[in-house]
C-alpha cells in the first residue's frame, strides 16, 4: 500500500504468468500521506484488504503517471472470482461512501 488510492498488487496473467503492478483506485482521491488523514486513510485501506487474499479487478488505462485505474472488488473469505463478482464488496464505491 502506498496511499490511500494508490497500492501495488501481484498479477495472476494465468498460464503461469504474473507480475507486479502499480494501481490507481479509480475516482478516488485521498488526501496525501504526508497528512494525518492520509495517513488515518491509508490505515483504514490497509485494514480493509487485511482479511483479503485476492481482489477482482477492471482497468482500462493508464493515468498520467502510469499507474492502471482500477475498479477493485474484494471479499474476505473467498476462494474464487465468482464468489467475490457475486458477493463482494466494491472497494471504490465503499471509500466514496465513507
């Protein structure tokens, strides 16, 4: 986790691929981590994602820093796609939100 909106991940390519990737949560906008509520976000992003151990995600650019724009789905707990597509959380409307 970097900030608040901004975080790498490991990419699973398939076909044994992967690799590692900055991404930007898309139409999100937290303050900068040098504030203490940059900070206070940044935690609370991190506690979200602690009981996660994948994340379905959809980018479809790049921004002007080169770091995809994505729409992160997640939920604790789960073992597959489907289940987190069906019942997961949608990280961005969720930090909007609060």
């Amino acid at each position: 986790m970097i900030d608040g909106d901004t975080f790498w991940v490991d990419i699973d390519y398939g076909f044994r691929m992967g690799g590692q990737q900055k991404l930007r949560l898309r139409a999100i906008d937290t303050p900068e981590l040098s504030t203490s509520a940059g900070a206070r976000v940044r935690e609370a992003v991190i506690e979200m994602l602690a009981p996660v151990s994948f994340v379905v995600l959809t980018t479809s650019r790049t921004d002007k820093y080169d770091r995809y724009l994505a729409d992160v789905f997640c939920l604790p707990g789960a073992t597959t796609a489907d289940e987190v597509l069906e019942h997961g959380v949608y990280l961005n409307q969720r930090l909007l939100d609060e």
